[in-house]
C-alpha cells in the first residue's frame, strides 16, 4: 500500500521531481521530465510498480525529516539502537543530467542501511534487463528496456525475485554515496556524478534563488517553501508551470476522481507568474511569457487551456491499466481530457498576469501586446458562449459567473493597457464590450433573492470561485453582494472549517461521487476576510488551512478534515500560490487589481 500522500516530501531539479517517503522509499520518479513515463510508480499501487527503499535494518529506528534550509536537499535522519545517521536526498540541478543522489552520512555510532531497487519503466510496463557493470571497488547495476536505462552505483545490489537487494554499513563521519543515474538506453552509460560539487552547487542555486525572495509580511516561512515549490514546478529550459508533478492522486479516496496534473494550464501558470512577479522574480516571468507566445502561436482560435511542458497540444487522455491506482482508486490516468474544453475565464488570467509583468517593468511589452490584442478578439467571438468553467466541469455547459467575470477582466485590463501604458488598440469596443460584461453579470450573476453572486446564471448555487471576483476588481471586497456571497459560501460550502470548490450533490459536474475540501478556495476566503474588515477570523482560518501542510511544508490539492490526511494531486501548485497571496492579504497587500512594484 502507498503511504499517505502527506508521508512524501519533494526533490526537483526544475525538470523533473520525484517523491520521497519519509520511511525513506523513493515511490514516484518520472524521467527525464515531470511528464515522463514512471521509473518508480509505487506511489500508484504498491514496490511491484517501482520503488527504491534505503533505510536502517534496525526497524525500531526513529525518524525526523527537514529540508536543508531554503532547498529541495531532503536530510532523513535515523536514530537507532546503534547510532545516528542522515541520508541526504537530491535531485542534483546539474544541467542535462538526471541524477538521484542519497548520501548516508554516519552521525554516531554506526548503522546498517537496507536498500530494495524494483525498476519499471514505462509506467511499469517494462520489467527492465539488468547487468551488472562495475567491479567490487565500484559496483553499479545497469537497467535497461526500450528507450530508458538506469544505472545504479554505490553499494553492491544482487538479484531477490525481480528486484534488487544490498547492505551499507556507516560510521560516524564517513559517509557513502548512492547514485541512480538515468539516461537513454541507446547513449553510453554517463560517467558517475560528482557527489560533492553536485550536493554544493544545488544547495547554493536553492539558496541563491530564495535569498531573492522579496517579502517582509507574515507567514514568511510558509511564503518562501511555497515559493520554491513554485520554482520547482517550474521547468528550467521551457520556462512552463506544471500544475503539479503527479498523476491520478484521488479527490476522493478510493474513487475515479483522478486527473493528471504533469502540464501546464494557462490559468494556474499565470497565477503563478503573478505571485513570483509581485515577489521580485521578472526572470521566471520572462520565461514564461516566452512560453506562452511560443504555445499561443497561431489561430487564436486554436488556443487551448492546457499543454505540454514545451507547449505541446496532444495530451489526449488514456487508462494506464499497469498502475492499479493510490490505495486502489482507479482508473489511473496519463493525459487530460480537459485539454479539449472552453474555459471562458482563461484569457482574463492570462491578460491580468501580463498586466502585473507590465507593471513589474518587465522589457519588451509590445513584442507580446499583439498576442495580447488577439486574444481580446477571441474572447469577443465566444461572448456568448457558454463554457466548462475553471473547475472544468464534465457535465452541462453553463454560463459561470465567474467565467463571465474574467471575460471582464480581460476587455478591463486592455483597456487599461491603452489608457495607462499607451498601447494600441480599439478602446472604445473594448470598454463597450467590458461594460456589457458588467451589466449583464450584476443583472443575471446574483440572486435575486440572497444577493450574492450566483455559481451560473438561473442558479442558486455558490461556488469558491466568486471569491476572485473581487481580488480581480470586478468588485470590492466590501462589496454586499460579495459579503453575501461570503456568507453563503460560509453556510454551505464550508460544513468541514474548509471550503468546497462548490456543493458536488448538486450534479454540477457531471462526476459520480464527491471530494473533499479544496485548499486554494480556503486560501481565497483568508484573503476575502482580510480585505473586507475581519482580520481576527482571517488569522484564524489561515491557521487552520496553514496546519494541512506536511512536516516539509507541501500542500496537497485537497484535504479531509474527517480522517486529516491530504488528498489530491501533490505538491499543488495552486495551492501553494493561494498561501502567498493570502499571506500577502494579512499584511495589506491582497487584490490582483494593482500589483506592488518591486523598488
């Protein structure tokens, strides 16, 4: 059975990641990208679908785990009966290479260290041909099958069954370096990694990147991890935002709620490019916005909502029958059917992302402001159309208020970029086009009744969503109609002390089953509290969401409250970014409307 999925902690190199438990098994490794076939898949059945465990033999041993200060360097620390030790796990940042270190390092007193290799490729498809290659000053054991290859130094592996076995023992100050090194199986097998100047340059290229965090608020532990899982989603060469680096993580335990969430969805990656904007990081903008003129390219009309790490368009959804699912919930999926949905909002994240680039001062504006004009023409030649919404609903299309309130936002900031920055385009239509939006929302968009804002048009349902209505400016926080919304959203979204995305027994989605509550939206709500005059509950719901992070501080997509285990695709982008911005609400500075320049 896999662990649960707060028991992981997260190495990354910026191109791929993989998952670490804290009994010291390594159950999720993709290579040579986060969207790459499985090399160790345990995660998402049991050691039969790939794992690679290390720890004492004494199985009394006591375990604690950190991060090595502002990296992604994992320091496991076993006490024994015989001594004390530490295994440092990385995922070196060393260019082209893909190299997964654990260096044991004896403490006091020695200990005996177990390690079980099971290598399947291809999402444990492939049961790979393996051969010894080293000598006994230098063991290492090759795995090879179709296009991948894995070699494993370090310690002497012999064969149990279909995986492998060895034995190291450590005393206090020594240390021994275990290497898995993978590489395409047609190239030569790589020259072993440099253990010590990998484990140096990664510590400082982490702790570069964080000493440039600019943030003077509260919750400054909680900003910065978030901040690099942030950067560590990120790709390093392609400049794209993964979501986050698994696949097929339940919603609900045990169900078919499973997405996966190894690409790049325009919505999540220009909130992520907004947050690492407003916190001093042009340098990931500009990557990004690169990334997406590249992914736009074309007929506007052919924009999709999601794409591949390097903007690939084919992520056509399919069963993966060889992983039998997290503690059995199936299918497991790779590919995302919702990469061919309408989801009416994304332009208006896309256009206030740039508009935050914009004010950052970062060069080159109108090389991307024609982009940007096209895309204000395709949201006005799907203005009456209705979509799947940001939760991208499998069930009827609707006219979702908080999709219409983005189309706002995006005919607002061209607006704004003509009439603030000097840049061309047909103003007058866009403001004709963005007061309409308004009308028609304050007309059809609340109820007639409550007087909050409603989740789609003839609906009396709310949805989490609403609250980005007034971190956009559609509204203020201080708003009736949003402080409704607030209360209803209190009264029936948040039966747990968290919020729900939206009521799942209303059959909005179309999905069988339900899901628990969704972290970002709880997020929102500290933010919306903030800005709207309750502080002291704000605080206090900010605790409470703040106390789902695991013992490395990574939040999941979801949480339930009932058994208090994370659920849902991990580490989550979106929701580490909704931490960020409600932190920066409690100390005055919530709303996306105007974004801070960095001085």
């Amino acid at each position: 059975m896999s662990h649960a999925i707060e028991d992981y902690a997260i190495l990354s190199n910026c191109r791929t990641a993989a998952l670490v438990s804290r009994d010291g098994s390594v159950d999720w490794f993709c290579a040579p990208r986060f969207d790459s076939a499985s090399v160790f898949g345990a995660l998402l059945g049991d050691t039969e679908q790939g794992s690679w465990h290390l720890r004492p033999r004494d199985r009394t041993a006591r375990v604690t785990r950190r991060y090595d200060g502002d990296t992604f360097v994992l320091v496991t620390r076993w006490e024994t009966a015989s001594g004390i030790a530490e295994v440092h796990d990385v995922l070196p940042m060393d260019g082209g290479r893909v190299d997964l270190v654990r260096r044991i390092i004896g403490v006091s007193g020695e200990v005996e260290f177990t390690t079980h290799l099971r290598v399947r490729f291809d999402y444990a498809r492939a049961l790979p041909w393996m051969r010894q290659i080293g000598d006994e000053t230098g063991p290492a054991l090759l795995a090879a099958a179709g296009p991948d290859a894995l070699v494993v130094r370090g310690v002497q592996l012999g064969p149990h069954g279909h995986a492998h076995r060895g034995r190291v023992t450590v005393a206090a100050g020594a240390h021994v370096d275990l290497v898995a090194t993978w590489f395409p199986s047609y190239a030569p097998v790589p020259e072993p990694c440099d253990v010590d100047a990998a484990l140096a340059e990664t510590r400082a290229w982490w702790m570069d990147w964080a000493a440039d965090i600019d943030h003077s608020g509260p919750r400054r532990e909680e900003v910065v991890r978030s901040l690099l899982v942030l950067r560590a989603l990120t790709h390093e060469e392609t400049g794209g935002i993964v979501a986050a680096v698994t696949t097929s993580l339940p919603e609900q335990f045990g169900g078919a709620r499973n997405w996966d969430y190894r690409y790049v969805w325009l919505r999540d990656a220009a909130l992520t490019l907004e947050i690492l904007v407003s916190h001093g990081f042009l340098g990931v903008a500009e990557r990004w916005r690169q990334w997406l003129l590249r992914a736009l390219a074309g007929d506007p009309a052919q924009m999709q909502i999601m794409y591949g790490i390097a903007g690939e368009r084919d992520l056509d959804e399919r069963v993966i029958r060889s992983l039998p699912g997290y503690q059995g919930a199936a299918p497991v999926r790779i590919g995302n059917g919702a990469v061919g949905q309408y989801q009416a909002d994304v332009v208006g994240e896309v256009m206030v992302a740039l508009e935050a680039s914009r004010i950052a001062g970062l060069p080159g504006d109108s090389f991307s402001w024609s982009l940007q004009r096209v895309l204000l023409e395709g949201v006005e030649g799907n203005i009456e159309r209705a979509d799947n919404g940001i939760w991208e609903i499998r069930g009827d299309l609707q006219m979702f208020t908080q999709s219409r309130a983005m189309m706002w936002a995006a005919f607002d900031r061209g607006v704004r970029a003509a009439e603030e920055f000097g840049l061309d385009g047909p103003v007058e239509r866009w403001r004709m086009l963005r007061d309409r939006l308004r009308d028609e929302i304050d007309t059809r968009g609340v109820d007639p009744e409550g007087g909050y804002f409603t989740q789609h048009y003839g609906s009396r349902e709310v949805d989490a969503s609403l609250l980005l209505l007034a971190q956009v400016g559609f509204c203020g926080y201080d708003d009736p109609r949003m402080l409704a919304t607030v209360a209803e959203i209190e009264r029936t979204l948040m039966t747990t002390g968290l919020v729900a995305r939206y009521r799942t027994e209303s059959g909005i989605d179309g999905l069988a089953g339900a899901e628990h509550p969704f972290l970002a939206c709880t997020f929102w709500l500290v933010e919306q509290l903030a800005c709207s005059g309750r502080p002291a509950d704000a605080h206090a719901l900010m605790d409470r969401v703040c106390a789902t992070r695991n013992d490395v501080g990574l939040l999941s997509e979801e949480y339930d409250v009932a058994n208090a285990r994370q659920a849902g695709n991990t580490p989550q982008a979106l929701s580490h970014l909704a931490l960020v911005r409600a932190a920066d609400a409690l100390g005055g500075h919530g709303g996306r409307a105007a974004h801070r320049r960095r001085v």
